[in-house]
C-alpha cells in the first residue's frame, strides 16, 4: 500500500543521488564547471542546445546525461527516447530510460537500479555509460597524433588505432604523409583485458597489426554483425615472444544488439554494426595498419616531426651502410638480441660477413617505406619496406620487416624478415 | 454571499441526484447486489437503470467498475472512456481507465490517463500513486530490455489501485445520502482532494465519505518489497501501512480525535506528560487552517506486535512547509496498530 503525493517532491534529490553514484558523471561536471576542459576539442560533441538533428547516437545519449546534470528530466527522457527510436537495441539507452521513469516512483540510489544492481550485466551497461561519457570529457586534441603513426607509407591512406582502456577506435588519414584524425568510435575488447599471450586468454593483444582480409556478412554467423576484418595477430614479435592464439578481428555485434559493454570479447575489437559499416569503408586490405594500445600516447606536430626524422635517419643510414660494404658498421646496426628465423645473432653475422665480402658494389633502393612505434613494449619500432637489392652477383626485390629497438639510446635491430 | 452559493450547490445537486429517493434508493440497490457478488443481476438492473437515465454518470460508473469485476476490459475501457468524454473534469474515471489499460499492458497509455486525472485534480493522491507505479513498471520493462530478460507476459501486475468513489459507499450502511452530506464535504475535505467547486455534477465526484479504495489487482505485494515475505506478516504490514495513513489523513483532516485516538494510552509524549501533549497537539492542529500531510517511502520493520516505520514526512500547513523523517514506534493494541513513540530524524 502506497500513501500520497511523494513524486515531485522526492525527484531532485533523488537524481542527484543517482548522478553522485557515478563517479565519471564528477567528471563530466568538472569539465563542465570548466567549460569542457583547457583543452579545445576535435569538434564540439554535444551541442546543448536543442537543434541538431544530426546528433549521433552516442551524443544524444551524451546529451540526456548531461540534461540530467541539469535536472532536465523530462528533456533526458525525451532524448532518450530519441536515442531507442534510431537505435531500439540500445541496451545502456533502455537502463538510463528505466532509471529516468523509475525516478519518477521511486528514489533512485544508482545507475541501473535494478532488482539485482550488482550484476554483471548493468555493471557492464555503467561501465559503457562510463567510456562513453568519458571520451567526451578528455578528448585528444585534434591536432594531437598518437606517437605510433611514425610514417605512413604513401598507398596507407588510413590508420587505426585503438585505446583498450578507453574503448575507442580512431581512425587517421594520411594527408601528403601526415596523419589527420578522421573519426573515433566505442569499442568494446577483451573481457579479460588487454596484452593477450596465449590462445584462448580472452584478451585483446597490444602491437602492430594489419588488415589480413575482410569476412563479408553472408559468410558469418549473426554474432559478428555487419561483417569482420582480421587483423595479423600473431605477428613476427608476438611469435618470437612465444605468443600464440588466433582470430583477432575487428568485427560487429549481433542484429539484436546495438552495442556491447566495454569488456566483452574474448579478445576482438568490436564496433556497433553502423559503426563498422562506416569504417570499413576506409580500411585497405593488407595495407591499413590496426595499432592496439592499452593508453595511447598522444603527441603534438613539432615531437612527431622530430620522431619522424629520427627514426627515418636510422634507417637511411643502415641502408647506406650497406651499400657501402664495411661489414662492421652495417653489422653494428644489429642488436646482440637480434634474431630471424632460427639464427641467432652470432651465426647469422658471421654469416652477412661471408656474403659481404664477396661483392664488388651493392645497390639498396627502399620505397613504401612505413614506421610504427609499438605500443606495450617501450621504444620499439615497425618498419616496413619494398627493397629493391642490386650487386655484382645478385639482385632481388622483397618486402621486408624490420623491428627497432632502442638500446642504450640507439636504435637497433632486433628481428628482420621478409613479409 | 457564500451561503448562498453553498445553497444553489445543494439546490442543483438535489435536483440531478436526489430528487427521486427511490432513484438513489435504486443504485444502492444495486450496488448492495455487486458486494454480495451478484454482478450479473447488478448489471441488468443498472442496464434497466441506465435505460431511462443514460446519462448519469454514478450508473455509468458503476457499471464499468462490474465490467471490470467480470472481467470484461474493453466493455469496461469503453464505458469509462465515454464517461472521460462526457464529464473531462472528473478524475476518476481517468484513474479507472488507466488502470485498465495497465491490465492490458497499455503502459502509455495508462499514463495518459493518469495525467488527466491529476491533470484535472493535480492533488488526487490516487492518481499519483498510480502514475508511480506505471512509471516503476514502464522503468522495469526498460531494465528488463537493458538487460535482455524476457519475461513475457507473466511479469508481475502492477498493483493499481481502482477508484470506487463515484459510487456512494454510504449505501453499504443502509442509511439513505441526506441532503447535508455534500454540504460538510465541501467544508472538509479528503485529505489531499481539492474542494470541489459546486458544478451540477461536482456532487457525484464528493462522495460523502473520503477515500474508499478498493484494490483490484492487489494479490502483488509493491514491486520493491521481497516477495519472501510470508503472508501474515504482509498482512500486518498493510495493517501498520494502514494505521500510519490514516493517522496522516486524521491530521490533514484536522481531525484531533481520530489524531489522538492514534496514539497508545502510553505513548511516550515528548515532556512526559501525555495530558500537556494532547492540549497542546489540539491547539496546534486546530489553529492551521489547513494541513497537509504526506508519506513518503515508508518501510516497516515488524517485530511480533511491535512495529517500527521509518519514512519521510513531508508536512504543509499556511505557515509552516517541511520535509523531515520520521520514525514511529507502533504496537499492536486490541487488533490495532498504535503509535508508542514519535520521532523525529533518524
């Protein structure tokens, strides 16, 4: 039995309870409080004011949580619906729906107060509201470039990189070899977290991967959406650290479901269907690097220009090196770890000094050259390259993989391959 | 002036409503036959009735309150929605409507209705708790779809209340309505019921007595209580719930002796002496000229005959408006719940 007319009276208080228990929503109002941040952003996320019949789904639901903030309920619930009318599979849209009604009936102690609050399935909905909000509190600067995208080479026209921690794909042109962002997106990885190791860890892996190949619809089951591109997990470095499992792709979600919760895959990027639509529009075959990262490091043009160029110097001058036949200083580019295939460092010099002496002129010409720094392993970088090799006694032409690393402040190789 | 007013109300009332005895005399026939469960003779003499007064909306309402009983929804939609149609300012049959609706899943539009009702008396506590518990509802099958449970059809009800206050429940008691009735409705009324005002049909929306509501769909207890609870103790649990409400409803009415009347003959009176409390609640309450007094999320511990409810008590009167919570100390009394402590915090 229920007595009287608690509704209006119990709201405020009540949404402010429910807003308090979210510890991003803090967030959300220090940025607030401070204009959105220091820092300007990439594009304005969420415009307050209601006009925008262009608002994505994510910023609409951005916006009903900032009305809340406001103690627009009704403004909220409005966008909300809003938000379920284009995505009825909105699963985080319904919870918040439910909190906004519920409100209005009761007092509300947390985001998704369901019977059961504590269940993993809302904790996974409040950890998305999380991410999602919290991309639009502390967004990159858009001239910022995540140190990873060193070079392109000049057919990459797009990189992909993504940040576990925040699940957040965003994507990078290639403009005359600069990369420029284009586009982040939700993302949900691993339910086991990040920097997989072995088959079946349900962890999405940290490194340097590429496009392999694309799985159109028609050839997948429905859990995979509108679509799957694998990526090269494991590539040469994770192989030669012993890492082992497979099928790393970035992929959809299932026809019932607009998005998953942050930690979900078992080790695989995924992106609401639209959203994968939309990207794979960009991504090149064989060509489109995808770089995982657990905290992106971002960087301003001035740094990545001197990045670039160090790390460009270095591999001219291993080139030229080698072309000019002294055996030592070629060499000396080579880390004591260095390894390719199964020779070790040892053997396999020995071996280069044998050839080596053997040639009157050596002609190394390297085109398509591409330089990726590698998350979750310090100071290593990617470098690929077209060599086209002449000498007195042979000529050749291959794609080649090298992997840098920095020791003692010099770059070193550690693995070269072809790919 | 005023009198005059008050005469020309019971003058009009007495011309649509009692002007026949034996018409008045006919709908309590009636209605004695739905209490001893007789609907289907009910309604054929109230079809009979309505036949030679098809407008009146007492009948009309009476007869979607049997067609709900009967289990007839859409008959009973179709009666109360002609009743909203023809007389837009009565709350309840707005409230009735709603509740169908709810019966049917129609969430939406059991919220509508219900926005007209309050829309149309915005204090009508009814309607309120209804409009929350359609919104706890609507909220559950949002988490429900948040969280991927399909549950169907076999949910739980939501635990509307329907309003049987068109229908004179003054039949019950035999005694035929008498003409001063409505008059010492508009001087007092229901605790939280705007007056009101003296239309034609105002009189059948002031039923003599405040507040008989009956439950409809109330074998669920409230959706946020545990269902664990085993049956006695959900009885007495109503029982408390009860007495707490009428002790707020005694004290918006003003009515000292119902008040008092709610406390133990040992209430622990704040200064100890319980004659100076009663002299002094007397005063108090008498000398607003209205107070309203509301209950908000009451929880009830029961401890054999002794029960503890906290809530929030949201109190208004001309001069004073607060919010405060409230712990009150009941037991159990000759078979009812009495207050023995007062307290006031947490």
């Amino acid at each position: 039995m229920k007595l009287a007319f608690p509704i209006k009276l119990s709201r405020q208080t009540t949404v402010w309870l429910w807003f308090a228990s979210v510890a991003v929503l803090a967030l959300l109002a220090a940025a607030l409080a401070h204009g959105m941040g220091t820092r300007p952003v990439p594009r304005l996320p969420v415009q307050l004011t209601p006009s925008g019949p262009q608002l994505s789904s994510e910023s609409l639901l951005v916006k009903s949580l900032i009305e809340i903030r406001h103690n627009h309920l009704d403004v909220a619930l409005n966008d909300i619906d809003n938000l379920l009318h284009l995505n009825p599979n909105f699963r985080l849209a319904h919870l918040i729906k439910g909190d906004l009604l519920m409100a209005r009936a009761r007092s509300i102690h947390t985001l998704g107060d369901v019977p059961d609050p504590t269940s993993p399935h809302v904790e996974g909905l409040r950890e998305e509201a999380r991410k999602r909000l919290q991309h639009y509190v502390e967004q990159p600067r858009a001239e910022q470039i995540p140190k990873y995208l060193v070079q392109f080479e000049p057919n990459q026209k797009y990189a992909v990189v993504v940040d576990t921690s925040r699940s957040r794909l965003y994507l990078f042109e290639n403009k005359q070899g600069e990369p420029h962002y284009v586009a982040d997106y939700y993302v949900t990885s691993g339910k086991k977290g990040s920097d997989k190791i072995k088959e079946g860890d349900e962890r999405t892996p940290l490194g340097v991967y590429f496009i392999t190949s694309h799985l159109p619809k028609n050839k997948l089951a429905d859990f995979y959406g509108d679509g799957a591109f694998p990526i090269s997990y494991p590539n040469e470095w994770d192989k030669r650290l012993g890492r082992n499992g497979h099928g790393i792709w970035l992929h959809g979600v299932p026809s019932d479901t607009y998005s998953r919760s942050p930690r979900a895959s078992s080790g695989c990027v995924v992106l609401t269907n639209p959203d994968l639509d939309e990207l794979g529009r960009y991504l090149q075959i064989g060509v489109t690097p995808v770089i995982i990262s657990d905290s992106i490091e971002w960087m301003n043009a001035a740094d990545w220009r001197a990045q670039h160029e160090e790390l460009s110097k270095y591999v001219e001058k291993w080139r030229t090196d080698w072309e000019s036949r002294n055996a030592q200083s070629y060499l000396d580019h080579y880390s004591k770890n260095f390894s390719s295939g199964n020779l070790r460092y040892d053997d396999w010099s020995s071996q280069k000094r044998q050839v080596n002496a053997g040639k009157t002129w050596i002609k190394v010409n390297l085109s398509r050259v591409s330089v990726f720094r590698y998350p979750g392993q310090d100071n290593m970088a990617v470098v690929t390259f077209l060599q086209d090799y002449h000498s007195n006694n042979l000529s050749n032409q291959m794609r080649k993989r090298q992997y840098w690393l920095q020791e003692n402040g010099l770059w070193k190789i550690v693995y070269e391959g072809s790919v | 002036m005023s009198r005059y007013r008050i005469f020309s109300a019971l003058l009009t009332a007495g011309a649509i409503f009692f002007a026949s005895p034996a018409v008045a005399d006919e709908l309590q026939e009636i209605n004695k036959l739905v209490k001893q469960g007789q609907n289907t003779a009910a309604l054929e003499r109230l079809n009979g009735y309505l036949n030679s007064h098809p407008k009146d909306a007492q009948a009309r309402f009476l007869k979607g309150l049997i067609l709900t009983e009967q289990n007839k929804p859409s008959d009973a939609i179709a009666v109360f929605t002609a009743l909203t149609q023809d007389y837009p300012e009565l709350p309840e049959p707005y409230n009735n409507l709603a509740v169908l609706y709810a019966s049917q899943q129609q969430y939406e539009k059991a919220r509508i209705a219900l926005e007209m009702a309050i829309r149309t008396h915005p204090s009508y506590a009814t309607a309120h708790e209804n409009l929350g518990d359609i919104y706890a509802k609507m909220a559950s099958l949002s988490y429900d779809k948040a969280l991927q449970i399909d549950k169907g059809n076999t949910s739980a009800q939501t635990k509307l209340s329907m309003i049987r206050d068109l229908f004179s429940p003054a039949a019950g008691a035999k005694a035929p309505p008498t003409k001063t009735e409505p008059a010492k409705q508009a001087s007092a009324p229901a605790p939280v019921a705007l007056p009101a005002p003296p239309k034609p049909v105002a009189p059948t929306v002031s039923a003599p007595l405040p507040q008989p509501v009956a439950k409809v769909a109330a074998a669920e207890p409230l959706p946020v209580k545990e269902h664990k609870e085993s049956k006695p103790i959900q009885g007495d649990q109503n029982a408390v719930l009860e007495s707490v409400n009428s002790w707020a409803q005694a004290w918006s009415k003003k009515d000292v002796k119902a008040y008092i009347a709610s406390y133990t003959r040992d209430f622990k009176a704040p200064g100890g002496n319980r004659a100076d409390w009663e002299k002094s609640r007397k005063e108090r309450i008498s000398h607003q000229k209205s107070i309203q007094v509301a209950i908000v999320a009451p929880k009830v511990t029961i401890d054999g005959e002794r029960a503890v409810v906290n809530f929030k008590q949201i109190y208004r009167s001309d001069s004073l408006k607060t919010s405060t919570h409230k712990t009150l100390v009941m037991v159990k009394t000759s078979n009812k719940w009495l207050i023995q402590e007062e307290q006031v915090g947490h």
